[in-house]
C-alpha cells in the first residue's frame, strides 16, 4: 500500500500568534483605517499616527509581509498604506518581468 502523504494546513492560531505582539494591539483601529471621504490634513495625520505606531513593532515585517501576500486592500499594515503596498507589488511585479526579458 503506498504511503498516503498529507500536507495538513498550517494551524490557524499559529498563523495569527504574530499579532499578540503586535504594537496596535490596544490603538484605536480608526488610526489605520481611512473614514469614507477623508482628504488631506486629517488623512496625513491619522497616515503619520499609524506609522508612528508600526516603527515600534516588534512584528512589522510579519504584518508587512502578511498584508503584502494577502494583498490587504484597506489600511495601514506594516507601516505601509494601502496605496504604498500597490506600489509595491507593481514594483515587484515589473521586477519580475524584467528578470524574465
Ligand atoms: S506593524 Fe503596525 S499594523 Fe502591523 S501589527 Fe505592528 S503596529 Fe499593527
């Protein structure tokens, strides 16, 4: 009989302990989280109180990396907002094209 080989899915509260260290873990969630028709002024200042708040995270490249792989449409993740993420992933999507010219 061959051998039944299982890939089991990573247990769920493995893949999301990262967040019980998590900086924002006791913030205001509207910090990172635009408001419909925010512009300017209050938008920049909310952006900085976000970023302010993941440049001492313990777990910021995790969240980065998780927001960046689950391609997180809405808020500050990782220090990174939502339009800085799509940057990056047209960055590396043109990376990747490259290499493969
Ligand atoms: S990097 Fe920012 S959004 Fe991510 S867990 Fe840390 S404080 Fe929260």
């Amino acid at each position: 009989m061959p051998a039944l080989m299982l890939k089991l899915p990573t247990p769920v509260a493995e893949s999301w302990d990262w967040q019980l260290a998590a900086a924002c873990r006791d913030a205001d969630p509207t910090v990172f989280f635009h408001p419909d028709n925010e512009r300017g002024e209050p938008r920049k200042s909310r952006i900085r109180e976000a970023k302010r708040i993941c440049r001492r995270c313990s777990v910021r490249a995790r969240c980065l990396n998780y927001a960046l792989e689950a391609r997180e449409r809405h808020g500050t993740w990782g220090g990174y907002t939502e339009d800085e993420r799509r940057t990056l992933h047209r960055q590396s999507a043109q990376y990747e094209r490259d290499r493969a010219s």
